[in-house]
C-alpha cells in the first residue's frame, strides 16, 4: 500500500505506529486539552436543552480533537504561556463540529440509508440549528477573546469551508471534474480550519507574521494529507477496523482523489461503468468490488497515499524555522499519524 | 380585525396606509440603502458560482429589506455621518438571509409539499451551506468593521436566534405549550435580530450605553409585534395578498400565539379537534376552514394583533428619550408598517 518508488521525509520520520504519534502529543498538551474540554462542555449549554443534547451527540462521540490538539501544541511550540489559546481551541472544535453537523444534513436519497448520524437522530432541522448555534458560540468565544486578528482568520477559514463544500457539491457526481477541482474542495473543507487552527497559536503567542504564515503552510498542507488520506481510507478495508463503512463516498457519487486516479487511467469500457455507478447512480451490489479492482489495478490508492506524503513532507518542512523543542516534535509526529492511518 | 377596547398609540400613530410609512423611510436613507444593496451583491460573491446564483435567488427575490433599513436609519437618527453603518446593514441582511435558508431546509414531510424555496430549487445540502457562507461572510465584514461591541451584539443575536429557533422546534406540535415559551421562541427567532440591528446604529454613532438600550429595547419590541402580525396573517385571508399560502404553519403544526389562544379557550371537543391537526397532524380538507371558524369564535386572530399592538406602543415608547427628526419619524412609521399589514 505504500509507495516503494519514493523515500519521504514522512517516512523517515514514521514512527511503526502513528497512534504513538497522537498519544504522545496528547500527553505533552494534556492539561490544556482537559481545560479545552471543559471549555466546550460548558459553553455549549442553553436553556434550550436539545442544543447541548445534540452537540453532546457528536462532542461526546469523541473524536480525536486533532483541530484544537494542533491550536494547542501550535502555540505552546511558539513558546506560548497564557491560556487564550484554550479558548481558541474550543472555538475550532465548534466550528468542526457545526460543519459535521450540517455536512450530515441528508438530502432525500441519503435518507433512505439511515445512518446514526446526529440528523438521523434529531432530524435535519435540528441538525442544521444546533450547528448555527455552535458556529455563533464559536465566534462569541472568539469576541470574548477580543483579538480581531484570531477573528479575521477564523471567520475566513470559515467562509472558505463553506465555499469548498459547494464546490463539492457542484462537482458530486460528475467524472469529469479535475484534480485541481478536487484539491480546491479539500483545500476548503479540511485545509483552511487546520491552517487557520495552527496559525493562531503564533498570533496568540505574538509572533513574526513569518512564523504565522509558516504554522499556516504546516496547518493547510497537513490537513491536504489528512483529507487525502481519508478519501483514500473511504475506499480500504481499514476503514472497518476503524467502525466505518466501507464504499460511502462510492454509493454518494463522491469524486475523490482515488476515483479520478482510476477514472483517468481507465479504458473506455471502464469509463462507461464509472459514468453509470457515478453520475447516473446506478449501482449493483458487484459494483463497488469491481470499482475497488479498477483502484487497485490503476494504483489509485497507492498514488492517493503517495500525494499525501508529500503534502506531508510539505508540512513538516513549514515547520523549519522553528528551534527543536517537543512540541514540534510531537507536531512532526502529527504527520506521521495521518498518514499512517493508510497502514 | 382591530381591539375596539383599546385605544393604543399605535392607533394614533396609525397612517391610513403603512406602506406609506415603509415608503417614506425608504425615501430618507435611499442613498445608503442603495450603497448597502451594492455591498450585498459585491460581498455575496464567490469562486464558486454556485454561491452568488443561490443568494441572488433569496436576496434578489426582494424582501423589504426591513433589517438593515432599520440599521441604517437608527444610525442617522442618532446623528452618525460616516458610513460604518452600510456594511453593518449589509452585515444584518446577511444574517436574516443564512437563517431564511436554513429555515426552509425541510425534512422528508415538508418535502412532499415541494415548495419553490431556496432548497426546492437548489437542494437541502446547497441551501445549508450557502447560508454558512453568508454566515460567516458577514462575521468577515464586522471583522472588517473593527467594533468588538458591535461584533458582541451580532455574535450574541445569532446565538440566540439559533436557540429561538431550535425552541421552535421543540415545542412544535405541542398542544401544551405556553404563550411564555411562544414569546421566548419570537423573541429569539426574530426579536433579537431587530434589536440588535437598532442597537448597533446606536453604537456606530457612538451614543451613550442608555441609547443603545433604548434602541435595542425599541427593535425587540418592534420585532415581536412584526412576528406576532405575521404569524395572525398566517391564518389571514389578506396572505392572500402577499402571494403566501393560509395555512402554511397549520400544516406543519406549528405553535403561534393564534392557535395557542384558540386551543387554550375550546372545549374539550375543539382540543380534541386541534391535538388531531396539530399533535397527530391527521389532517383533512375540511380542517382548515374549520381552525379558521374557532379562532374568529375565540378572537384568537384579534387578540393577536392587540398584542401586536402593545409591543409596537411598547418600541414607540423606547424612543421617547431621542429628540424628534425624520428618522425617529421614520422609525415610529414603521412600527405602524409592521401592524397595519394586518388590516
């Protein structure tokens, strides 16, 4: 699964497994994340209690906190001693949340799946609501900490993933969408709260605007990875391991890295199944075997894998200029985790 | 159609035509409200076409424009003559649109009805995420603005129209609720926004905390009078007029004062009656008419608008302390616009 033609910086620096990666990051940032998460506990109550109900939904579901880990560890690498940066970390975690939540709201075919999402659980109206209320808490966080450059770059990191899930939209089901399309969609939806996340740990800790934009070189260029990797996990049997279906993005039409790869690369018989499964959304139960042979047969994943190692040696070159200390260490190791997950 | 048994300053203010009175404020700011209709178009721009064409669908359509005109002629009143108030009440509409949008997203019931809303034409996913894009466009031009007070006062409205809004929800099919949690819902889902639209002409203008009480306590009270008008109309034949349907909020069972008032004086057999069309939602042709008749029995659509009444005497009042001018004019002008569409 991994790419024997090129040695990366990436793989250097794997460690044999990237959850240590986490772990350790985790541990160096451990008091933090704890007040992080009291933080977001108490500023998604309301009087209206199917607001913390539904939050706590997907907040308690857990998830990893990889965004307000990175908001962490970013600004403490920066030499960061206050504690602004708790509360900025929140506010990333609400903005995640709330564009999970409104990613979720199904239109009228996904509705017949039935998955447990939160819509699935609460309805769409409610969905949608409590993740307004999450986004507006968020910037009320962001007011409460009174910098207006922490609110420039999260409110645009926010206008550009609403941009990047349109996009997304507009080119679903469509083959003949390009890669630049489909980096234009991750770079919204996923890179722009991870570099926006990153960055403010140098604006909270006062730093140049070169360290600024370097944490938002190492933050967009990691999250290109991480979506990268997810798209290519959409299509693999790890995805099981990790309580996921397999196939979601094949059954929505969703064009990633690993389909454009294979639809590419195909011959015109292979294009016309593409064609059919995608944009006319006529599957059969063989089709999505038979789509993830074209993947394996074109190297689709593979080369999906291969781009996202380098995205993560771009990440880990941004961080450079930075004097060693572990939390850039654990920052590198980020890297490792996102990209080992494909393992 | 109007309370005979109180004579209201309202009444007294009352032109034989409030349209008159929407069109004289109009008149007054046209220069600005034409320079914050040019700020809507430019910042409702994006890469992604498909943003611009959905808000133009809502924004373009019209509306009143009722919001940001208030902004705009709080401001003057207050004796403002910069032009920081433009793009606040472009800020403003922004909001209003994002919640429209994300109001119309419909679950699997309301589809079938296939209004031609936003979501009808464009989709469910497309309506949520542009409304996050406007959203969060607007949080970028208050960032542009430089206020922190005025960023606390839009950031705090949107979190309370989203917990208005989720409160709706919540209590809707619900035969037992209380005119309290009705008023808390209007309060939230459209008081808030006038408020804070008012209030930040205030601070724009930079007039002592008093002032920019007493126009926040004039907007929340013009916004309860406008909502609880809007929701009597939902019944009215004179909807008609507006080119909306009657029945509209009878069909999806939603809780507003005319109904409350209808239910809470019935017999046992009309409670019967409304739990079935309202609760159960087991509705036949008949129904409607027939809701109809009980509210006229019980003066539930009369006594809406007396209510209506009080708040506007009440947001009419909060401008006593401002010495008299075309704006203040204006402004009590529109607290009749907002009742005379009764009529």
């Amino acid at each position: 699964m991994s790419s024997p033609a090129v040695q990366t910086r990436a793989d250097q620096a794997s460690a044999p497994n990237g959850e240590d990666a986490l772990t350790a990051l985790v541990g160096l940032v451990r008091e933090d994340l704890e007040a992080c998460n009291r933080q977001i506990v108490e500023r998604m109550q309301s009087p209206v209690a199917l607001i913390p109900q539904l939050a706590a939904h997907l907040i308690a579901a857990g998830g990893k906190r990889l965004r307000p880990l990175l908001t962490l560890a970013a600004a403490r690498m920066c030499g960061y001693r206050g504690d602004r940066h708790v509360r900025l970390a929140a506010c990333v975690e609400f903005i995640h949340t709330a564009t999970l939540l409104h990613d979720d709201v199904v239109d009228e075919s996904d509705l017949r799946r039935g998955r447990a999402s939160a819509n699935a659980v609460f309805g769409n109206q409610a969905s949608v609501l409590v993740g307004d209320f999450l986004f507006a808490r968020s910037f009320e966080l962001m007011v409460e900490d009174g910098s207006l450059e922490v609110l420039r770059i999260l409110c645009g990191a926010s206008a550009t993933i609403a941009e990047g899930e349109v996009l997304q939209l507009v080119i679903q089901n469509d083959t003949s969408s390009t890669e630049e399309q489909y980096l234009d969609v991750i770079e919204g939806k996923t890179a722009a709260l991870f570099a926006a996340a990153t960055r403010v740990g140098a604006v909270v800790a006062d730093r140049p605007v070169a360290e600024a934009e370097a944490l938002d070189a190492y933050g967009r260029n990691l999250g290109i990875a991480f979506q990268l990797v997810d798209d290519a996990l959409d299509y693999s049997a790890q995805q099981e391991k990790l309580g996921k279906t397999v196939g979601d993005d094949f059954r929505e039409g969703k064009i990633t890295l690993p389909v454009l790869l294979a639809f590419q690369r195909g011959d015109e018989a292979e294009k016309v199944f593409w064609r059919r499964v995608l944009e006319e959304k006529q599957q059969e139960e063989a089709d999505l075997p038979h789509a993830l042979a074209l993947m394996q047969k074109h190297q689709a994943f593979t080369d999906t894998i291969g781009r996202a190692r380098m995205y993560g040696d771009k990440a880990i070159a941004a961080l450079d200029g930075f004097p060693d200390n572990a939390e850039k260490r654990a920052l590198v190791g980020v890297v490792e985790f996102c990209i080992a997950r494909a393992h």
